[in-house]
C-alpha cells in the first residue's frame, strides 16, 4: 500500500470494518503506510514473522516466514506490533549462547509494542487500542501479529513516544533497577559506568540525572568519539571519558571534584571492569550486566582487602521472574512517569522497514554502531 507524500503528516492506526475486513495502519511523517494490513475472517489466524530453526549468525538462520496465530483464548489479547528494537541478547539467542533460548523453530526478539487489536471475553483491564509491552522475555516481537495471555504484557500509556514504549522493557529496567537496589545513593553521588553508550548506558545517564547522580561514562574510543561524547553530555552524562583515559594518572584530578563512585556498572568485562574497580569507593559495589568484550573481571585482591569492593551481578530477565508482574508493573510505570516528564528518552534509534530486517540485523551486529536498530512494522 502506498499513499500520496504529503509532508509532516502524522497519523498512527486508521481501521474500518466492513463484511469481515480489517485495514490497519501506520502513517508516518516520511508520508508514506509502514504497513497496511487487510485480513478476511477467514485470512486470519496467520501473520509475518522473522523466523530462525538453528542457531547461528543472525543473517544466516532467521527468515520472514508466515505463521499461524494461536487461537484467541478468554483471558488472552490479540496484538499488532507496533515497533521492536535489535538488542544483544536477541543477538545471542539467535546465536545459541545466551542463557535461556526458546524451543526452535522460534520468532526473534523479545522487546517492543504493540497496539491491541481484540480482547477474550476474560478480559477486563485491557481494551483494543491500548498499547501494551512484553512483561518478560520470550514473546518472540519480530513479527506481524502475537496472541498471548494478558498477563505476558503491561499497559502503558499511549501519550509517550513509540520509540520510548518500544525501548521500555529490558535496558531502562535494567539501569533503574541497577542505580536504586545496589546502593543507597543520595544526591551528589557519583556513578561510573562502561559502555556508557549502550542502550543501559544512555538509560542510566538520564535516570541517574533525574536522582541528581553525577555520572563518569566510559566509552572506547573511536573516529567520532566527539561526536558521540558530545551526544551523551546533551543527555545529561556528567563526563565522558574513554577506556584509556580510565587508566591514566589524571583520574586523580577528576576526584579532586567529584565524590569517587560508590556504584560501577560494568556492561563489558576485561580490564574495562577491572580499571572501574580501581576508582571505586571504599565498601563500594560493582554490578555487571553485561560482557561484551567476553573476557572475564579480574578482581585485584587489593580492591577485596583494602577496599573491602562487592562484586556483584544483575539479569533483569531474572528479576522480573523472581518479583512478579506487580512489581514489574510498578517499576514500568514509575519510567512511564520519568518520560511523561521529559527525564527519559528512548536511545539514539535508526528506524527501519520491518521488510527490510537484514539491513537492520546487519547495522546491529556491526562494531562502533551507536545506533539501536528498530524495526518498524
């Protein structure tokens, strides 16, 4: 489907129904449908979905391929995704190597929107039009269309941004969870992170602000590490230095003032983590989250005696599992709150076609890329 180009039109979700045919839309201000979908009662039950029946690298093993829809069940809802972003973990799912992988054949990702299309007759919280998030990991979001029990998804508000909704689930909960369980800090404490530009990195900038934290962010280095310093100083980063500089004697002059952080958040490993440690407070707390640089934290036993440092570890998939839907909904509201108030925006994101996700699985799997891919349906 395709419309006239008639500028800054902006139009999300047009339907009509007549003798069994639904027509739903995106109309987006490049001017154009993302995506129209025209369904018989007869046609239903089946939609597009990024599908993967091995493992292995991403861009070898996952197809757009059409699958049937589970039957709607009374207490289940009927979605059409919205938008859903590339993450490293669905990277790593595809690849065999995360912790917990689905049965295969499997849909991609795991994070995203979506908008409700129909409800079971069970079903009393949640109403067609409302936008809706995965409340764990395993829903499979690349894809058309999800059938799935209310309780797999979290309402949230309509009023913020898609790019926001479709980011919501995995790395601001992480950062916010990261900052408020591990320390009690108060404002004017200091939090160092690496990977300052992830997806977490960017979430614990803004959230650390809003608490008033000042933040030390490292990131490696890099042709447009200007560029990007100069981005993340524009989200609120406190400073920005690279992996490099953390390792240099004018760190000293850095505490000279700002408090040394009590809290480090390692998203890589290696000596990256290692070098954090080095710069923490005395009885401070090191969590990790992440290893991207796959090598392991080599702890100074310095750091253990002297310092007396914890070291810690934290997997929001887990979380959630262990505190319930309750109190995931309370977390997803209270960064509902935070971009409703313009303290939390969604990461740097490149939208892509949903049609066009080997482009976007190839940017994502590209070193330096600062980018969130985010597939539009």
């Amino acid at each position: 489907w395709r419309c006239p180009d008639n500028g800054a039109m902006a139009l999300r979700g047009a339907w009509t129904q007549g003798r069994g045919l639904l027509l739903w839309g995106a109309w987006t201000q490049r001017g154009q449908w993302t995506r129209a979908l025209a369904t018989s009662a007869g046609a239903r039950g089946r939609c597009e979905a990024l599908v993967y029946h091995k493992h292995g690298e991403p861009l070898n093993v996952i197809h757009l391929e059409n699958v049937k829809l589970s039957q709607l069940g009374d207490f289940d809802i009927r979605i059409q995704m919205l938008a859903a972003p590339i993450n490293p973990s669905d990277i790593n799912m595809m690849q065999g190597t995360y912790p917990i992988l689905p049965d295969l054949p499997a849909i991609g990702g795991n994070e995203g929107v979506g908008q409700i299309l129909e409800v079971g007759s069970k079903v009393t919280n949640m109403k067609p039009g409302d936008w809706v998030i995965p409340s764990d990991a395993g829903l499979g979001t690349w894809r058309i269309e999800a059938v799935s029990n209310m309780n797999t998804f979290i309402k949230v508000p309509k009023v913020i941004p898609l790019l926001c909704a479709a980011t919501l689930s995995v790395n601001p909960c992480t950062a916010y969870r990261m900052l408020y369980d591990f320390e009690s800090l108060k404002p004017g404490d200091s939090v160092i992170q690496n990977a300052a530009n992830s997806g977490v990195g960017q979430a614990t900038i803004q959230i650390a602000k809003a608490m008033s934290l000042k933040t030390i962010n490292v990131i490696r280095d890099r042709p447009d590490i200007q560029e990007l310093s100069d981005r993340l100083k524009a989200m609120g980063a406190d400073y920005v230095i690279t992996e490099e500089a953390l390792r240099k004697p004018e760190m000293k002059e850095l505490f000279k003032v700002v408090p040394r952080p009590r809290l480090a958040l390692n998203g890589v490993g290696g000596k990256s983590a290692t070098e954090m440690l080095r710069h923490l407070e005395k009885g401070g707390t090191i969590v990790t989250y992440g290893g991207m640089a796959k090598k392991p934290v080599t702890v100074p036993v310095s750091a253990l005696i002297f310092k007396d440092v914890k070291i810690r570890g934290f997997w929001v998939t887990q979380w959630k599992r262990e505190h319930g839907h309750d109190l995931v909904q309370e977390m997803i509201s209270q960064l509902c709150g935070f971009i409703e108030e313009g303290k939390l925006k969604a990461p740097i994101c490149t939208e892509v076609q949903f049609q066009d996700y080997q482009t976007a699985l190839k940017a994502a799997t590209t070193p330096f890329t600062s980018s969130k891919q985010i597939l539009i349906m």
